[in-house]
C-alpha cells in the first residue's frame, strides 16, 4: 500500500555544507553553506545563472556535488539519483509538469503506486486511498478526472498530491506560479502555507519577489553561485532583494516612457475581430503606442494576439496596418509590419535544437541568403548585430536551449528586429525571466515605442501592464469589457473589470 504523507510526516533537517559544483571547468556552485529548517518555506532568489536550479537538483539527486556534502537529518547523503532522494523524502514539482495527460487525477498521483487484486488495477481503492489524501490538503479534484482536460493550476496540485503520496517531507518548487492568473497564484500560496503549517519543508524558487516576500519564512540570495546572505523574510523588500542579486540597485523596475505624439497615427487598426475565442474585438495602436491586454488567465488576450497576427482563421472583422488590409495569414502579417512574440518562447517561438544565430535570422532569411541557400557570413554578422542590440554575448553557435530563460526571450526581441514593422506584440514578454533581464526587455519594448512602432503587450502581471503601457485594454471572455488610460490606469480598476461578472456589472 503507497505510503501517504500527513501532518505527522517525518520532518527533514536539510543541511549543504561547504558545496561546490563546477561543470566544463566553470564554477557554478561555490562554498555553500545553507540550512533548511522543517517545517518553513526557505526561497531561492538569483538571476538566471545565479545557480538557484543547480542548487536544487543537488538536493533532489539530479547532481551531485563536486565538493562538500549534504546532509539529511545529521546524515551524509550522495544521492545517486531523484528516486534515492525521493526514498528520503525529497521531492521536485518543475516548473514543466510531468504528468500524464491520458491517465486520471488519481492513476497520476499514485503513478508506479497503485494498488492492484490479482494483477488488475483496483480503483475502489485507489478512490479510496486518493480522496483521503486529497482531503488532508483540502484539494478539491475529481478523482476521475483526466489530467489533460486540467487547467494548469490544477495540474499543479496533482504533482503535489503525487509528491505526498511518496511520503515526501521536502518539497522543492520550481517557478509554482509562473503560468498562472491571480487567482489560480492564490490558490497555490494557500497550498503552500498548508504545506509548511502540517510540518512540511517547502524550498521555493521563483522570480516573482513580490511572492517570495508573502510566502516565505526565510530567503536565501545567489549571485553567480555564490551565498550572499540568508535572513528571515520580514527582514527584505523588493529593493533589498534585487540589490542582494545583482550587486547593485536597479533603479527605477520600468523605464522612462513618453507617450506618443498627440498626432501619431494609427499603425493598427482592428475592427469586429471574430475568431476562435475572440468575440467581436475592436482596437487601435497608434505609432509610438504601448497598449497593453489585461485579464486573467483564459480571458481571450492570445487568442486576440493570434487572430491580429495571422495564427489563426478569422471567422470575420479586419486589421490595418499602415491603412492596409492584412489578410489571415503569417507571411502576410510579416510582409505588412507585424511581429509577434509567443507567449510560449520553447513551443511557439525558439527552434531549441538549432545555433543561437539561426534562431535569431529565421524572420528574415532572404537577408543572408543567396539562391535559397543561406550563406554562413552573411548569418553570422546579422545576427552578431542584433544580439549586441539586445544585449546577449557569447558563442552565438551554441544551441539556444543552452541560453538562460531571460536571454532566449532576448533572442526572440532579435528576431523581431530583424523585421522591418510598424506593429511589436509581446506576449507574456517576461514570464520566467530574471529581475535583471526584466529590466533589460522591458527597455526593448519602450525603445520599439520610441522609434514609432506600435506595441500591443500582453501580460498577467498587472504591475508590469501600468508600468509599461499608455493605455489598458481589459478583456474578459474575448471581448474588451473596459479601457483605461491616465489617472484611472490603476490596480483597482483593472482588477476589478477583470474580474466583474458579466451579467451583473456593466464595463466601460
């Protein structure tokens, strides 16, 4: 019978003493020394690079440590593998779910687990064993459910459930949020603080400081794989923490953005957009123009970027650029000025097996090519450009799967420059990105604005929305349900249009 954890789980005393890893003659790791107390939420905080992951994967077996040891409870460990950290209670919950989409709620957490008569799966069982574990968390799943048909939140929850049902006592969390709205983010803090209060240890990861600061009990910075300093959580801000990773402060998080010309006109115009999951849309971006998408997660905003873009057929309306008509396909959005940055960077946007430079040259191929066949000198100075634009240095024939998560979005902001347009969507631009890239990108997009081009963002961090935009187009259900510009450019009401329910609230 699978061992489930509960509140009585036996409590880890995780200790790194003195670690170090190196790879290709490189430090990643340097003199570690950390302690992670039972029954917290201990976060990692660092840029990319600074070597919060190698970190982790030394605690759940992926690596082992060139130098120093880890300690479990006053024991010496060198787990071989994650199965021998998961035997001693550790377990990993990545930011890239590993479930299986065909199989149910409970098939997935008791997975290699399940209790079988005579060689058969026993489903009373497994119903059984499933709903009091679930109800020990206060998870409200349908055990029957398939996975697949979950949203991401939910899925989530299955990967924690799967990690109790394995006893595990230390649970690392790997960028829990970064695909998730406000709500579904606030439903995973509560799991995570009923983690911590029934004994758990909870080793969080996450560019998002803002949660860092409310989840945690204590945080620990990395720079360039050194321990700068660990402290209690109430003891940090924002400021303080960025200033800790980057050895420096940041100055102002958005940069200086001026609003475009009182006569600027308009670069896109969309009207009576229909398309799947896009419900009647009409918008304007005019040039030098940040205009951002707000809306929860599932609200339509892709699906409207997709639509404008090409992505997808359109069932009706029509979009402009430039006073031209641009008809439902890539290669003509391409040929009438319009680039769009994919939420996704690794499914929609980044060939990850091919060099850097290719990566960055694939918008534009008639510019280093001759008689259809691309010519080596010609790529290697385009991009070489590009990249120094965006600020990516070293061996640009490096697969970019090696890149850190910042700087492959930089490479998708190349590749756009490669482009002659009039209009930039940016979708999700930083999801997954380090404060310091963050900066950097988002000084690629008011640069795009300051050059004339209309910039449509899209983004579920409604700090990063205000910050970046001149105005705000909240979208609910595939329909714009409310407009903000100047002084009424708050929180609050974007929030609240957000989330109004549509029968009872009406929306500007």
């Amino acid at each position: 019978m699978p061992n489930t954890a509960s509140s009585d789980a036996p409590q880890l005393l995780v200790e790194l003493r003195g670690v170090g890893k190196t790879f290709g003659g490189t430090s990643v790791l340097d003199d570690i020394n950390l302690v992670f107390q039972p029954g917290a939420v201990h976060a990692l905080v660092g840029e990319n690079g600074a070597g919060k992951s190698t970190l982790s994967k030394i605690i759940s077996g992926v690596y082992s440590a060139d130098s120093g040891t880890l300690v479990v409870n006053g024991e010496e460990v060198d787990f071989g593998s994650p199965r021998e950290a998961l035997d001693r209670g550790i377990a990993t919950i990545a930011q890239d779910l590993a479930l299986v989409p065909a199989l149910t709620v409970a098939e997935n957490v008791f997975l290699g687990r399940e209790p079988r008569t005579g060689g058969f799966l026993d489903r009373r069982t497994l119903r059984r064993q499933f709903v009091d574990l679930a109800e020990g968390t206060g998870f409200e799943l349908n055990p029957d459910a398939k996975v697949g048909s979950l949203r991401t939140a939910d899925q989530q929850k299955v990967e924690i459930l799967r990690a109790l049902a394995r006893g595990a006592s230390f649970i690392i969390m790997d960028e829990p949020t970064a695909a998730l709205s406000g709500h579904d983010m606030e439903l995973l803090h509560g799991v995570v603080r009923r983690l911590a209060a029934s004994g758990h240890t909870v080793l969080l990861i996450s560019h998002y400081l803002s949660e860092v600061l409310e989840l945690s009990d204590n945080i620990t910075i990395l720079r360039d794989g050194h321990h700068i300093r660990t402290g209690p959580a109430a003891a940090e801000t924002e400021a303080t923490l960025i200033e800790g990773m980057l050895g420096r402060t940041l100055g102002s998080v958005f940069p200086e953005n001026s609003p475009a010309a009182a006569d600027a006109a308009d670069v896109l115009v969309v009207t009576d957009l229909m398309a799947p999951g896009v419900n009647g849309v009409s918008l304007t971006v005019r040039a030098g123009e940040i205009v951002g998408l707000a809306g929860l997660v599932g609200a339509g905003r892709s699906e409207i970027a997709h639509a404008i873009y090409g992505a997808v057929r359109r069932a009706g309306g029509t979009v402009e650029v430039d006073g031209v008509d641009s008809s439902s396909s890539i290669p003509a959005a391409l040929h009438n000025g319009i680039f769009l940055i994919p939420e996704s960077r690794k499914e929609q946007g980044l060939v990850l097996s091919r060099p850097i430079r290719q990566n960055v040259t694939l918008s534009n191929l008639l510019q280093v090519a001759t008689g259809g066949w691309v010519r080596p000198t010609r790529e290697k100075l385009a991009a070489r450009d590009m990249l120094e634009r965006v600020t990516v240095a070293g061996d640009d024939r490096r697969n970019v799967s090696a890149l850190s998560g910042g700087n492959q979005q930089k490479v998708l902001f190349a590749r756009a420059l490669q482009r002659s347009r009039s209009v930039l969507i940016a979708d999700e631009p930083t999801r997954g990105v380090d404060v310091g890239s963050r900066r950097a990108i988002y000084d690629l997009i008011v640069d795009q604005a300051a050059a004339g081009i209309g910039v449509l963002v899209i983004s579920s961090d409604v700090e990063e929305i205000l910050g970046l935009a001149h105005r705000i187009l909240v979208i609910r259900n595939g329909r714009i349900v409310a407009e903000f510009a100047g002084e009424d450019m708050t929180e609050e009401n974007v929030l609240t249009a957000a989330f109004a329910d549509p029968i009872t609230k009406e929306t500007s």
